[in-house]
C-alpha cells in the first residue's frame, strides 16, 4: 500500500517542522474577491459626529440671530417684543398698577432737561422734552386716560427746554380738560419746577427738594492765567462792540468787558422775570403773600414750600394718585407708565420697572457728562438748573 506524501509540517522522517517564516514584505493580494476580516471579540464604532455637527450649527445660527435682534434694538424696531404698545415714534405703555377700565398716565423726567439725547443700548440718554410730548399726545388721543401723573425728578436744565415742556403741559390741560398732578421725588428744583407750576395739584416727598426759582449764566474767565502763566493773546476778531460779551478771554477791567456783564444781566433779569409769572400764572391764589421774597434762587425742602404755597401736600405716589382721581372724577384707574422703547432691556421683555434700576446710575453719569460738555461749549448758555 503505498505512503500519503508527507504534510508541509512534517518531514519525511515522520518528525515535525514548523513553518517557514513570513517574508519581511509581504506582496499585496491578487485581485479578485477577497476574504472577510477575521471576527474580533468587540466592534469597533464609527465617532458619532453628527450631533456635534448639528449642535455648532444650532450655535452658529443663533450667534447670528442673536446680533440681529441686538442691531434691531439699538434702532428702536422691537416695540413689539416688549409687551406694551407702540406708537410710530417709539413710544411704548407699560401697566404699572392694575385697576378699572380707565387709566391715569404716568410720564418720568428724570435728569436734566436739556433737547437731544444719546441711544445706546440699554436706552440711556432718553430726550425729556420729546418723551414728554409724545407721552401727552398718546394720553390726549387715549379716551381711556382719565388723567395724567408727571413724576419729576430733576435739577432743571435750559430755559428753553423747560418752556418747551411748560407749554406741552399747558395745551394739553387746555385741549383735554384732562388733569395733570405733579408727583416730585428726590428733586424738582429750577427748570424742575419751571414745568411743574402749571399742574392741577402738585405732591411732593417728605425729603424732596424743590423751589431754585432763578436763571443762571455759567461763565469762566482765563484772562490772567493766559497773559501771566501762559503768555497768551487773545486774538478775537469781531465786528460788533458786544459780539463777544461774557468771553473767557476779556480783560474783566475794561469798560467792555463791564458793559458785557451788564447786558448779560439785563437777559437773566428779563428770564427770571418771566419764570417768576410762569409760578404766579400756575400756582395763583395758592401762592402767600411773600412768596417771591423766596423767588431768589434758593432751593427749599417741601415743608417749607408747602408753606408758601409752591406744592399742595406732602405725600407719596398713592397719593398723587388719589389726587388725580379724584380730579378726574374716577376710581380705582389701572395705572399704566409711557417710555421709549430701551433697547436690549426691552428686547428681553423687561418693563420700565425692570429696566430703570438697572440703567439708572449709567443714565445719570451719562446726563451729568452731557451737562459739563453743554456747558464747556457753551458756557453763557441760560440755564433754569440747581448744581449745589
């Protein structure tokens, strides 16, 4: 019978031969089918990037969509998204106190009452003299606002400024027959004042103060520090013997210089003239006998303004409100605030209770900033303001 030919592994002797070793580069496969991988103990998975890559898209679209509505917002287009309602220029109604069917109108002026005003983001550097007019057009077109409350809460500012909100006042009580109660808080002093003595009833803080019934020219003179320290000439070319009266750069003892300041008088004279009948034509029988004795320029605390008949009361915001009720002959009115739209704050949902304290202190730096430029541009501007 004849032998099976010996295996690869084993010798012809019978013993047994291991294999030979591979060589040290193997030759890559034919071509043709190939041959499954060999099974492995666990699977190896594919990186799941593909919620990754949905989540930065989600990220990246709201990146964008976030600046837009921020570029939307600094613009004054979200009056929508602030839950009140809007009228074409900006201005937007916020429910402060819920009541009956009709309402009592709140309008703020805060800070100094000068025209003009920057944005900015979060709705700083709001114009006083627009607000209160737009805010008194809407209360006059609203049937359902039985009167009106002006919060007052400023130093004063430019005399014509506070003309301008005096008169608004003025027409509106005149055409409406609607009442406006003056409710002052920490200050109502100057121009403050200016635009409160034509209201129907006026409520004052126990510690607010009021009164500075005066008109000021702010003025500097470098004269001796340009010609002493600095060795400077005044080089002013004019035509006209007064054309620069008041100038910083003026020798204060000349004759020109003395005739200046006098006509500059004469003008302050003639303003504080005219804001003295602004308070008698506003305040009438209420006012004492003596009270122009008072009518210097000094700022007073409400007792003693309450004594000569400047204010009604001292009392607090529900008492304005009763006040104004009670002029309007009404009860219980759901008191709402008017505003312009504030930017981000309002783009958020924020209502002006929300967004007043948080812009408040920027607010009042950015007003006192603008105050101390008017000033230094235009420091022989007349102003009906109190800078202790």
């Amino acid at each position: 019978m004849t032998n099976p030919p010996p295996s690869p592994n084993q010798s012809s002797t019978g013993g047994y031969q291991p294999p030979p070793p591979p060589p040290a580069h193997m030759p890559p496969p034919a071509p043709g089918p190939q041959m499954a991988p060999p099974a492995y103990p666990y699977r190896m998975s594919r990186p799941r990037t593909g919620i990754w890559r949905t989540l930065g898209l989600l990220v990246f679209i709201g990146v964008i969509g976030f600046n837009l509505l921020i570029l939307l917002a600094m613009v004054g287009g979200l009056g929508v998204l602030s839950g009140g309602n809007q009228n074409p220029h900006g201005l937007v109604e916020y429910q402060r106190e819920s009541g009956g069917d009709g309402k009592v109108a709140v309008i703020s002026v805060d800070g100094v009452i000068m025209e003009g005003g920057g944005g900015g983001l979060f709705g700083g550097g709001v114009d006083p003299v627009a607000l209160v007019t737009d805010s008194l057009k809407q209360a006059a077109d609203d049937d359902s606002v039985h009167a009106v409350i002006l919060e007052v809460n400023s130093p004063g500012g430019g005399v014509t400024a506070s003309d301008f909100v005096h008169h608004e006042i003025v027409k509106f009580q005149k055409d409406t027959k609607k009442p406006v109660v003056v409710y002052m808080k920490d200050l109502a002093a100057s121009g403050g004042y200016y635009i409160s003595a034509p209201a129907d009833y006026i409520v004052a803080n126990e510690t607010t103060l009021t009164g500075s019934i005066g008109v000021i020219i702010q003025g500097f003179n470098f004269h001796g520090t340009l010609t002493e320290v600095v060795k400077g000439q005044d080089a002013t070319i004019k035509a006209g013997n007064n054309k620069a009266m008041g100038s910083m750069f003026a020798d204060p003892e000349s004759e020109e210089y003395a005739e200046g300041r006098a006509l500059l008088q004469d003008l302050v004279d003639e303003m504080h003239g005219h804001f003295k009948d602004i308070v008698k034509d506003g305040r009438g029988p209420k006012l004492s006998k003596d009270w122009e004795s008072f009518a210097d320029g000094r700022v007073m605390s409400a007792r003693q303004a309450e004594k000569i008949g400047l204010i009604d009361k001292i009392g607090y915001f529900e008492d304005a409100k009763k006040e104004a009720e009670r002029l309007a002959g009404s009860d219980n009115l759901t008191v709402v605030e008017y505003g312009r739209q504030v930017g981000l704050g309002a783009l958020l949902g924020m209502n002006a209770k929300d967004v007043k304290p948080k812009v408040e202190q920027a607010m009042a730096e950015q007003m006192r900033a603008e105050l101390q430029e008017q000033l230094r541009l235009y420091p022989g501007r007349p102003m009906a303001i109190w800078m202790p």
